[in-house]
C-alpha cells in the first residue's frame, strides 16, 4: 500500500530518452478522479421526484462542507466552495479506497500530499495578493502589537505562515502512513495470535472484548437515553447492518 511501482513503461529516442512510465501512483489517481465524477455523476437527483440515498448523502456532505466553510470565508463561500468541495471530495474518498486490502493509498506518497498543500499554498498566496494588494502584509502584524516588537513579531508569524505550506502536507501523510502501519502490526499480531492455539486465542480475544465492552458502556451510561435492552438491539443492529 506504500511503494510506487511500474505497471506500464514506454522507452522512446524522442528528445534523447524519454521514459513514459504509468505507476500505481498514477492509475489510482485517475481511477479516483473517475470515482469522484461517477458517483456525482450516478447520485444526480434531476429527473427523480423522490431523492434516492446516494443523493441525499451526498446534499448533506455538501451542505456540511458549506456550513464550515461559510462559517470561515463569510458571504464569499460560493466562490470558493466548488473547489473547497472537491478538494474535500478527492482527498475523503483516496483514504476511504486506501482502507480496501492490496489497495494502494494515493495519501500516503508524500509527493502528493506536499503536491495538494504545496499547490494551494501558493494559489491562496497569490489570490491574497491580488485580492488585497498591499494590505495583505498586515496579516503579519496582530493588532496592538508595541512598535518595538513588530520586526520579531513579524518573522515570526512569517515563519508560521510558510511552515503551513509544509506541515497541512506532513499532517495528511503522517495521519494515513500511521494509521496504515497500526493496522499493518495489529493484523499482523491477531493472525499470529489467533492461528496459535485456541487458549491463545481466547486470551488474545479477552483483552480486546473488555475494552470493547467498557468503552460501549460508558457510551450508553452517559449518552443514550435508551434503555439497556433497546441499546444493545440497537448496536447489535448496527454491527449487523
């Protein structure tokens, strides 16, 4: 789910060399560009009376996204939401697909995860500067701040404005790379432990079914307003479902 490999190579004397090379990098990226289209595609309610589920999970994705993204940009939100939108999309299903057994995890290659922050980054830096010429600058100076420290003021908060071109990148490969190896070990551990013997597997499944049972219990004694029996049906059901 990690390495780039070959999968079709073309060698051509044209200027030179040149090396056309699909990679898995490559295919899955175009396959869920594809997936992204179809499934807005597939899930359009413009002819249906009556909306199937697809399309109403997907107004409520969409009236989500623009709710935070209202909550943040303001009355210009519908300038920047179909992209916001997309984005969201792109980056949502790539780590759904990842969690698919032998499936390769675009997310995980830092090439496109610094590619996507790297990207924005600079098309936000340059839309700010255009937008707000010269008052952009002041982004860099907080408000009261004493004469005497705006210079330190201002590297800093410099520092911190270009770091975010690289930390949004590191954060999303990071959280998928982890994320990918802690299932890696845990599947890798259970397998062994459970093609053991039967005492251990029992002793391995125990652990595992407390922890289970406390955190689910926690949840009905604080949250739910159910009672016990129609709280257990309910998550057996969902487990089931």
């Amino acid at each position: 789910q990690f390495e780039v490999t070959n999968l079709i190579g073309i060698n051509a004397p044209i200027l030179g060399f040149f090396n056309l090379t699909l990679t898995n990098l490559a295919l899955y990226s175009i396959v869920l560009l594809l997936l992204t289209l179809g499934l807005h595609f597939v899930s359009s309610n413009n002819r249906k009376l009556v909306p199937s589920k697809w399309s109403i999970a997907l107004e409520s994705s969409f009236a989500s996204v623009n709710t935070m993204v209202r909550d943040q940009i303001g009355t210009a939100n519908e300038v920047y939401l179909p992209f916001i939108y997309s984005l969201f999309f792109f980056i949502i299903i790539a780590n759904l697909t990842g969690n698919v057994p032998y499936n390769y995890t675009i997310t995980t290659s830092i090439v496109v995860s610094l590619g996507l922050s790297l990207t924005i980054f600079i098309g936000v830096t340059i839309l700010a500067l255009s937008i707000h010429k010269v008052r952009f600058f002041s982004f860099f100076i907080p408000s009261g701040t004493p004469l005497a420290l705006v210079p330190l003021l201002v590297l800093i908060e410099l520092i911190s404005y270009l770091a975010r071109a690289v930390s949004l990148g590191v954060r999303l490969f990071a959280n998928i790379m982890a994320g990918h190896t802690l299932m890696k070990i845990l599947s890798t551990f259970l397998f062994q432990m459970f093609s053991s013997s039967i005492l251990v597997s029992v002793l391995t499944l125990v652990p595992f079914c407390f922890i289970h049972c406390n955190y689910w219990f926690r949840n009905w004694s604080s949250s739910s307003k159910l009672t016990f029996s129609q709280y257990l049906l309910a998550h057996i059901l969902k487990m089931l479902l």
